[in-house]
C-alpha cells in the first residue's frame, strides 16, 4: 500500500489492494476480487472524493471546513483538514453512534455538532454554517469533483486485476460512489461491465428514484446502514441509471447486510458497517443469481466488490445486530 496520504504535495488517499477472496469465491462458484477500501485511513472510500474536492478547493484558499455526514464523509473531511493543517466541523445526525463522535474529536481535532434526525437535516444546517466567508462546506457525495476522486478507486483496480470483471458491485447511499465508479469505468475502458447498486430496504432512494423515473424523497431512514440514508439521490445517478441499461438496482433488507458483514469479519476478518455489508450481501446471497435468472446478467467468472468500509460498527454493534435479527 503507498502512504502518499502523508506526502503534501499528493492525493490524501492511498492506493489500496485489490485481493482475490478465496473463502467468498468458494462460496459463490466464481472469482470475487474486493477492493479493500476499507484500509483507507479514515475508514472508508470517502478520502477518494472529499480528499481530490478538499485538495482542489484549497487551491482558491480557505480558512476552514464544514461537512456535514452520517459519520465516514465527515471523517474523511476531518482527516483531510487535518491532513491540510485546517480546522473542521462535521456536523452529525443523532443516529450516528457516539463513539464517531469521539473519534473525530480526538484523532482528528474536529468540532462536532449533532443536529437533526437524519443526514438531510444536519445538512441543512452545515450549508447554513458554510455561508460565512472563507469556508469549505463539502458535500459528501453531491459534486463532480468527489465523483472524480472516487472514479481513481477504478482506475486502481484496473491495473491489480488479471482481467476485466463480468461484473462490479458497489453500494448506494446519495450515489457518489456509483457515479464516481462509473466515471472510473468508462476512463478504464470498463464502459461495458454491468453494474450492480446495492441498498438496505429503508434507505432506498436510488430504487425509489429507478423505478419512478423522477427523483424520490424517502419519508423517513428506517435501515440500520444509515450511512446509506440520504433521503434523496443524486439527480446524476438517476441521469445515469436512465442512460445506461447496465445498472441494475437491488434492494435487500438489513439482515442480509448484518449477516454478510458476519461473514466477512470471519472470512478476511475485517469488521465493516452494513453500507458495505450490502454490497457483500450481493456476493454471499443470490443476488447475482437472481439477477441472471431475469435475464439482467449474462455469466460471471469475475465479480469486483467495492469494499467500501464505514467506521461507524463496534464487534458489540454487530452481534447486538446478529441478535436482533435472530442471524
Ligand atoms: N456515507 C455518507 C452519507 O451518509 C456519509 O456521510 O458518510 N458506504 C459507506 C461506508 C458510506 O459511508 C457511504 C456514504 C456509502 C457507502 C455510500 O456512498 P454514497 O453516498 O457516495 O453513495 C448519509
């Protein structure tokens, strides 16, 4: 792994593995590759995109950083400020557990506010903040800048991979991520590889959007991966779901995200939040499967999952989960 995270003038991101998951391809009769972007240092994939916007902006200069976040896009900004030797404030909704909190108080000198029930609620109040002059607000998903960075998390695994996957598999929570991959994808020559977007029932605004046609705001964020819960998508994601026939949106419910997160932290012994355990739902349930039963997916000897971590589980977290849907 490079540390260029460390080096001033470079990306605040590091380059991360792309490993072949022998347990998992066992399990799923065909190759699954996981790009460990879990190892990033604040916890997740966010450090691709917040880190290239954050580096980008500090080029026209400012005096702080405001983000608002369900937990990783604001530890990523934290990292990332504190990387650039700026302060921060990250502001949280009350469904993000505590110990975040702590985390980016303490190991990355940010100030936290909690406001609001969900994301969308703190976010309100960060743009607001973010009015004074000099101020970075970041957004943690919304804007061509994070998708560029995130697009480099393809543009890796293209050169660690032996081949071209038959298909990548990655979660959506505002679509950032989505719609940096496939950015990343069409840069990589990748312009054809189907697609899979994975969410938890209960912060399902991607589907919600794909099947109305329209953009769709969700009452309310009901799943226990709440780093999935923005209530509404970006309209770039819907854009690209009408565009191009090879994304296809899944939905599974939280216990099929808890009990692959089990699975994953027995298998490759990395605990992840359900966000990511979505993804690795595809590839330890039938979602493959059921997909190529509709005729969605032509065959697969090569999956990519996009590891996309998430600070916000403890062990305790997750077998309070295990309990809960009796796993
Ligand atoms: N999390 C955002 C939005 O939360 C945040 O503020 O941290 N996997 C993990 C571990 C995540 O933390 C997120 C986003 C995603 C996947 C989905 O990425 P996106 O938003 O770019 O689709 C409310």
């Amino acid at each position: 792994m490079s540390h260029s995270g460390s080096r001033a003038d470079g990306p605040l991101h590091m380059v991360t593995p792309t490993i072949r998951s022998f347990p998992i391809s066992a399990h799923a009769g065909y190759d699954v590759f996981l790009k460990l972007d879990n190892l990033q240092i604040p916890g997740s994939f966010k450090i691709r995109g917040i880190g290239n916007l954050m580096k980008k902006a500090s080029q026209q200069g400012c005096k702080k950083v405001v983000c608002a976040s369900g937990g990783n896009a604001g530890l990523a900004a934290a990292y990332g400020a504190k990387m650039m030797g700026l302060p921060a404030t990250i502001v949280l909704p009350q469904s993000t557990p505590a110990f975040v909190a702590d985390k980016l108080r303490n190991e990355f000198g940010a100030e936290v506010e909690i406001v609001g029930k969900v994301w969308d609620e703190s976010n309100a109040y960060a743009i607001n903040l973010a009015k004074q002059p000099d101020i970075l607000y970041v957004h943690p998903f919304d804007h061509p800048d994070i998708w560029e960075g995130h697009s480099t998390l393809i543009e890796e695994a293209a050169k660690q991979l032996p081949c071209k996957p038959d298909v990548v598999i990655v979660s959506v929570g505002g679509g950032g991520l989505l719609n940096g991959l496939f950015m990343g994808m069409q840069k990589v020559g990748w312009g054809s590889v189907p697609c899979v977007a994975m969410e938890t029932r209960g912060a399902d605004s991607f589907n919600a959007a794909v099947k109305n046609g329209k953009l769709v705001t969700l009452p309310d964020i009901t799943s226990v991966a709440k780093c999935l819960g923005a209530l509404t998508v970006s309209a770039k994601s819907l854009e690209l779901a009408q565009q191009y026939q090879n994304i296809h949106s899944v939905v599974i419910n939280d216990a099929k995200a808890v009990d692959a997160c089990l699975k994953f932290a027995d298998d490759h012994r990395y605990l992840v939040e359900p966000a990511c355990g979505a993804s690795l739902a595809a590839v330890y349930g039938d979602v493959i499967k059921g997909l190529q039963k509709e005729g969605k997916l032509g065959e697969v000897k090569t999956a990519l999952v996009v590891v996309c971590g998430g600070s916000s589980v403890t062990l305790k977290q997750l077998e309070t989960w295990r309990d809960m849907f009796h796993l």
